[in-house]
C-alpha cells in the first residue's frame, strides 16, 4: 500500500460483543475485520489492527483519522476502551 497519510481507521460496535475495524480511503473502504469480544476488547483492537496493517503493508503513520461508532454508549467502558486504544495510536 502506501505510507499516504489519507487513510482513516474506523471501528463500528455492531452490538455490545461485536466490532469491526475497518481502513478507508476517501469514502471507499480499503479493508475490514470484524471481531467479537468479551472482556479482552483493548488486545483484540491491538491484534485485529496489526493483521489489517500486515495484509495491506501499512503503518500506523499512514491514517489521519480515527473514528468510532455503532450501537454503543459513549459513557460505556467499551467505548472508552476503545478511544483510549486509538488515542494512543496517534
């Protein structure tokens, strides 16, 4: 792929066990993996992201943004798990 820095990582709760982690760039996506999760959601966003980064030979310094969404509570510990996990990528 390419160390452009265009590309935006997206992780959507599909429900309170479920996510996905997916790379656009622009509005076409580029990869995806979907995951669930029980009480190990901070490794399993760790390791889902690096097969996506492996399989499409990018780095982290290759996404501008990060984005998190789906069918879950901002107040949840999920989702505060998760914006600490992606924080701390950039």
């Amino acid at each position: 792929m390419s160390e452009n820095k265009n590309f935006k990582l997206k992780l959507k709760f599909i429900d309170q066990s479920r996510g996905e982690l997916s790379i656009l760039s622009e509005r076409k996506l580029i990869a995806s993996e979907a995951f669930s999760f029980n009480r190990d959601l901070d490794q399993l966003l760790l390791l889902t992201l690096d097969k996506l980064l492996l399989k499409n030979t990018m780095s982290l310094i290759s996404f501008k943004t990060y984005q998190i969404m789906g069918r879950v509570s901002r107040c949840s510990l999920s989702y505060q798990i998760a914006q600490a996990v992606l924080s701390g990528l950039k």
